[in-house]
C-alpha cells in the first residue's frame, strides 16, 4: 500500500473521491446501514481523516468508510482519540455506549472514545499539529456525547500520552482500525448525558475497575481493554505526581 500513496500524494492531494483509487476495491454500498438508527446513519457521514501507519494523513474517507470490515480487511486506517477523565477522587468516568450506535452497542469503555475530522481545528501532518487537532476534537466529543461544557474541559488540561495502533471486528460488518491518540485530563464536570450516544455512566476507582472487568455479564470496547491491560493502571498510578515521564510519547504503540 505505502508505494501507491507516495506516487499518489506526488502527483495530486487525496481526497475523498480519489480515496478510491487507494483503494479501488473499496466498500462503498448502503447495505450495511439498513436498519440502523437515523441519526447514527447521519453520523457516519462525517469526514475522517485516513492516514498511512507513521500517522502520516493520506487523505479522508468517511466514518462509513473507515469502519466496514471489508475495507478495514484492505488496510484502510484512519485517526482516533481516547479520553480518560478523572474526578478530584482520581476516578475515571466511564460510559455505556448506546444500543442505538452501529459499533460496539451497549459495551462500556473509557470516558470517550470518537475521532477527530477532516476540518483545520483538528487535523494536522506533524504530531504536535495532530495533538492539538485531537485535543479540540475530544472537547466537541465530550460536549456532543456527555453534555460536559468545554469550558469544564481546557484545552490545556489535556494530557497526551502515547499513541496505539490497533485493529478489531465489531460484528461481521462493523470494525475499527485506528491510530488512537490517549487523552489524560482530570476534572470535575457536569453531564447531561445524549441517550443516543451513551446509555449509562458511572466512577470507578482502579480496584473497581479491576472488578468490573471479573463480572462476565459485562462487556468492554476492545480499544479500552487493550490499554487496561497495558498500560492504564500504572499511568492511573500516576494521575498526581509523575505522569509527565509518561507524555508525549514519540514512537507509535503496535496492538494488532
């Protein structure tokens, strides 16, 4: 694949028409969406932004796009983000996504977990261009999801830790393949919960977290139980004093 997109991005800026002659094969019927709530229909719709495995952006392609299996199969890869807020308790906030999303309905998983566009406030080509494009996209996530007003949540409140690459089914048509940025902020927020995106909240501690994980009732967004086995616990650990050796985190972490 990385040789058709250095000849392509040579000779003309991809979009997404030209996505497709990436990736001529492409799955681009309705099909899928049958059947599906309206406005989860609309909202893949939006525009994301496909990039090559250094997280470099090739182009954009729709939310529909970027998460069919048949697509994802081809290697079609796109940019993500995961945030993980914590009360003045050093609890994480977690959600229950709602039956009405077409991927991964009901699983409970981190505060918020979303993409950023294809719009200039939240892309970029260089890492720091790129965190700051993710940092804007998790407070309009958080806002359109939660309710929590983005004044609540500063942009410099943020904190960016590392970067994961990791691919996973849905069902047998639904999937995700992400360079998933992770997103750290503490703070204490309201919620006015949007029921067509989040059925449940709720604040746990690491212990019962830990415990959650044991009930076998529940079930988890893979994405989140990739960074709960790796890493999460121990930068948990040090949410107050020391989480800075942990930040900005050059080199992309491979979970496939």
């Amino acid at each position: 694949m990385s040789a058709t997109v250095t000849e392509t991005r040579a000779t003309a800026p991809i979009t997404a028409e030209t996505i497709l002659r990436l990736f001529p094969d492409i799955d681009t019927s309705g099909e899928a969406l049958e059947g599906h709530d309206e406005e989860q229909i609309r909202l893949m719709d939006e525009v994301c932004i496909v990039t090559d495995e250094q997280d470099l952006p090739i182009g954009t392609a729709s939310k529909k796009l970027c998460h069919l299996m048949t697509n994802i199969d081809k290697g079609l890869l796109h940019r993500a983000f995961s945030v993980f807020l914590f009360n003045d308790k050093n609890e994480l906030l977690l959600q229950q996504r709602a039956t009405e999303k077409i991927t991964f309905p009901d699983m409970w998983t981190n505060t918020c977990c979303s993409h950023p566009l294809s719009v200039s406030t939240e892309t970029g080509s260089n890492l720091p261009d790129s965190i700051l494009g993710v940092k804007n996209a998790a407070r309009r996530k958080l806002d359109h999801e939660l309710g929590i007003p983005k004044e609540q949540v500063p942009l410099d409140d943020f904190h960016f830790l590392t970067r994961i690459h990791y691919k996973a089914p849905s069902d047998g048509k639904w999937g995700e393949h992400e360079i998933d940025y992770i997103l750290f902020i503490k703070a204490n927020v309201d919620l006015n919960i949007n029921e067509n995106e989040v059925q449940a909240t709720q604040y746990v501690s690491a212990e019962k977290l830990k415990q959650l994980f044991e009930d076998p009732t529940l079930k988890f967004t893979p994405w989140f139980k990739l960074i709960c086995q790796s890493m999460l616990f121990e930068w948990w650990a040090h949410l107050d004093s020391g989480l800075e050796k942990y930040e900005n985190e050059q080199e992309i972490r491979r979970m496939l």
